[in-house]
C-alpha cells in the first residue's frame, strides 16, 4: 500500500505547499466573515420586524454561525455516491453496527446453551411456538393495551 501523504509531498515543491496552506486559511477565514455577515444581514432584517427583536452586531452574527455548527455539526465528510444511494447509512446505530455486533453474541450465547439438536428442533417448533402464545397471550394483551389507550383518549378529549 502506497503512502499517499508521502507521494503528495515528495511531488510538490515547498512553497507551493505553503502556498495551498496560506491559501486554505485565508478560505476558511473569509468563508466564516462571510457567513456571519449573512446571519447578521439576515437577523437585522427579518428578526427586529417579525420577533419584535433587537438587531445585533457581527460578532453577534459570527456567534450565532458557530454556536448553530456546534449543535448541529459541522458537516463531515459526504460519500461521493451520496445522490445515487439514498438509503441511510445504518453504521453505529442499534439496527446497524451496533445490532450486528448484538446478534453476534446472541448467537455465541444461544450456541453454547443449546447443541445442534436442540437449535433445529427450536427453529422448527418456533412458528408453532409462536402461534400458541399469539393466540393465548398475545392477543389478549394487546386487546387490552388498545382498550387502555382508547380510555386515555376519550379521557383527554373531555378535559
């Protein structure tokens, strides 16, 4: 596996490097004047006639950027098929990573208290299984639960 760090620098000459640094910095820096100034404009210009607020500053603009990208992030890295898959990624969550990782020790769990025998004949009986339960416990308890959330309706509704 190639280093392409390495290759990037060996390729480029010093101070274009430095230049590309420079340069990045000064993007970034006018993108966050740009921004501020925006929310400021935008603020000053909707809030005061809208809220009935005051208007603020650009510092107070700049703040109001940062504060919104510490709450809601700060972008990330996007996928370059990001517009043909547009399925949520499931990675780190609990039906994703997370479950897989779950069902993994489930299944360590279940292979050391049952033995091959045991895990057919479990697998073979567990529509049955579940059917008797459907129809001895499950019904009923769901019958209930929507007789209960029906009262707590009606009960809402008269208050």
């Amino acid at each position: 596996m190639k280093n392409k760090c390495g290759e990037f620098f060996s390729t480029r000459k010093p101070l274009k490097i430095a230049g590309m640094v420079i340069g990045g910095i000064l993007l970034a820096g006018l993108m966050a004047f740009l921004f501020g100034w925006v929310i400021m404009l935008l603020w000053n210009w909707l809030m005061p006639t809208i809220f009935g607020l005051t208007t603020i500053t650009y510092w107070q603009g700049f703040g109001i950027f940062f504060f919104a990208k510490l709450i809601f992030g700060f972008g990330g890295s996007h996928d370059s098929d990001s517009g043909k898959n547009k399925k949520k990624s499931k990675k780190g969550t609990i039906r994703g990573t997370i479950g897989k990782e779950i069902k993994k020790e489930f299944k360590k769990e279940l292979d050391k208290e049952l033995d091959k025998e045991a895990k057919n004949e479990f697998n073979e009986d567990y529509d049955d299984k579940y059917e008797d339960w459907w129809s001895n416990q499950g019904k009923v308890a769901f019958d209930d639960y929507i007789k209960k959330t029906a009262e707590e309706i009606k009960e809402d509704s008269t208050e």
